[in-house]
C-alpha cells in the first residue's frame, strides 16, 4: 500500500520487487492504453471497476485469491488515483484493504516521493526517487481491525512520512 504521485509508481516498485513478483490493481481504462496496456494485461494486474461496487468486489475476491497463493504481491494506491499536486494524500478508498483480510496476509506500507520529478529530467538527467517502508502491519492486526481504521492508519503513517520529509527539504533550503 502506497501514495500515488506519478505514473512512474508502479515502474519504480517493480524494479525493487521483480515484474514477476507483483500486480497491481488498475482501473480498466490503463488496458486500452496502446503498448503499456498490453504490457499490464500480461503481467497479470486487475483491473477494478470503481463504479460498481459488486465487480470491485469480484477483483477484491480474485486479489486476494493471488495473495493466497503466495507467489505474487498486490499493489494497491488507495487514493484511487494519481495526487497529481504531490501535497498530502487523497482521500483513501478503504476497500482496496479488504483483499489483505480475505487473504489473511499482512499489509506493507510505503511511501514514494519525487517521482513526478522523472518526467521532466529523463532521459538527460537522474532523479533521486524515494521509495521508503513505513511499516509492516501484521496479518493479526490486519484481520483485528475495520478496512476503515486500517485505511486511516495507513493514511497517517504514510502523510507524517511525506510532511516530515517536507519539512526537512525545507530546511536545507
């Protein structure tokens, strides 16, 4: 589970886990998307349709089915979409967290920072990128709690990291 600020956020956590170690979960419109969305298709991500509730069920139901089977991790940016301004966080959609309850499995938390920076230095120059691991919450917590408390203390764990990192920036300046 991480903040979403760029579309380099996937790219950037399969180069630390291994394209055949994680999927994410997508809306349906990145697969008509020419050549990236073949690529996604093939590796396997899910795509989940956030205007029905019953077929976002249904790609919860098969994520967690994939964690299951402990051969793949689930990506999830619970904002649901891009914070295109990279200050704090979206809202978080806290059904996206309910595949780590069927599962039975416990939730990474992470947090990216600068990636957007990326598209505007590539391919000239390097971008330091920081992709940092918050916290592991056990599967026992994960199971012990709401999708809804979870979601807000992955919420807060992950808006400390970026407004400390924000205001450390902003004393080296």
């Amino acid at each position: 589970v991480s903040n979403h600020i760029s579309n380099f956020d996937p790219i950037l956590t399969w180069h630390i886990f291994g394209l055949d170690k994680i999927i994410f979960i997508t809306k349906p419109e990145n697969f008509k998307q020419p050549f990236f969305g073949r690529i996604i298709h093939r590796l396997g991500f899910l795509g989940i349709d956030r205007e029905n509730p019953r077929n976002a069920l249904k790609t919860i139901q098969k994520a967690a089915g994939v964690l299951k089977e402990g051969e793949m991790i689930v990506g999830v940016y619970p904002e649901g979409t891009r914070n295109k301004s990279g200050e704090g966080l979206l809202p978080f959609h806290h059904g996206a967290l309910k595949m780590a309850q069927l599962a039975n499995v416990p939730i990474v938390v992470m947090s990216v920072q600068n990636s957007p920076a990326i598209a505007k230095r590539f391919p000239w120059r390097g971008t330091d990128v920081y992709l940092d691991f918050l916290e592991m919450i056990p599967a026992s917590d994960v199971q012990d709690n709401k999708t809804v408390d979870l979601g807000n203390h992955i919420r807060n764990v992950i808006l400390e990291k970026i407004e400390s990192t924000e205001k450390s920036s902003d004393q080296d300046l």
